[in-house]
C-alpha cells in the first residue's frame, strides 16, 4: 500500500515535471511557478492561464506515455537544491571535523569542499531525481481534472491510476 502510494507519488512528480517544461516552452522563459506532487495530482503555484496548463498537462502526459522519460527530470527541481544542501552540509561536517589545530585554518578546505559538493550534485539531483524521485511510466494514469484556487494562483491537477490488479486466490 506505501509503496504503490509512494509510486503514484513519483509519477505524478514526473508529470508535473513535464507540464511545467511544456508551461515554460508555452510562456515563455519568465515564467515564474512552483508545483508539487502528492498522491492525487500535482499543485502549480503561479498566476497562469488554466486552459494553458490543462493543455500541457495533458500533453506531458501523452508524451511520457509514448515513452519520452526525459521529461521527468529537469535541472528546475527541488531535488537538485536538496541533493546539493546535503552533500555540501556532509562535505563541509567531514572537513571541519578533528581536533587540535586552529578551524580557522581549514576554512579553505572547508570552502572547496563545499563547492566540490555543490558542483557535483548537478549530476547527482539528476540521477536522483531518474531513480528515487520520479517515475516516468504513466502508462497507468489519468488527469481527472483540474481545480482553480486563490483567483488561479493555485491549481490542482488532478490524477487516478487503475486500481492495481487483485492477486488470484488459490
């Protein structure tokens, strides 16, 4: 039950992904918005045009059902600010720990460190976000509507999956 949850999760995640690629493709580069998944759809925080992100939602949804995976992960996700949080914090932690000589000495070190991290989390957000975060297989899923919140600076895409298959009784 947890895990198909926190499957749904991750495809939604996935579709939100792409709606807000084809939103910025659609409205352009400032185009300022924020989304978030959860078990039954995705919000959009962002004043825009409902019928636009109808028509991309749909449209993210198509294209990952064709197998276009690639719109699951994007260099805008919180993902990668995490990853980079935790690998900074972690690199920074390792080379201030120890004791004896002046911190202030390993100020330097600390500051590479922490920008090796940074730097290497591009690619990790990524590969993060391809295994842990999303799933690009919607083969399953629906967008059952949209709801406008807040004079359309909130909306909620709303999703079902089909009822996953009972398992045959002996």
């Amino acid at each position: 039950m947890i895990g198909r949850f926190v499957g749904t999760v991750r495809r939604n995640h996935a579709l939100e992904h792409a709606t807000v690629s084809l939103l910025i493709a659609k409205l352009g580069p400032d185009l300022r918005l924020v989304g978030r998944a959860t078990g039954d759809g995705f919000y959009i925080y962002g004043d825009i045009p409902t019928d636009a992100l109808g028509e991309c939602a749909h449209e993210g949804l198509r294209r990952l059902k064709r197998g276009e995976a690639f719109w699951a992960v994007t260099p805008l996700c919180g993902t990668n600010l995490a990853t980079a949080g935790i690998l900074a914090g972690l690199s920074t932690f390792a080379t201030m720990g120890g004791s004896g000589d002046n911190k202030r000495d390993r100020l330097p070190n600390v500051m590479m460190a922490g920008i090796i991290a940074v730097i290497a989390a591009q690619p990790l957000g990524r590969i993060v976000q391809r295994h842990v975060t999303t799933s690009p297989d919607l083969s399953d899923t629906e967008i059952v509507g949209i709801d406008v919140r807040r004079n359309g600076a909130v909306h909620k895409v709303r999703t079902r999956r089909a009822a996953a298959p009972v398992a045959a009784q002996a």
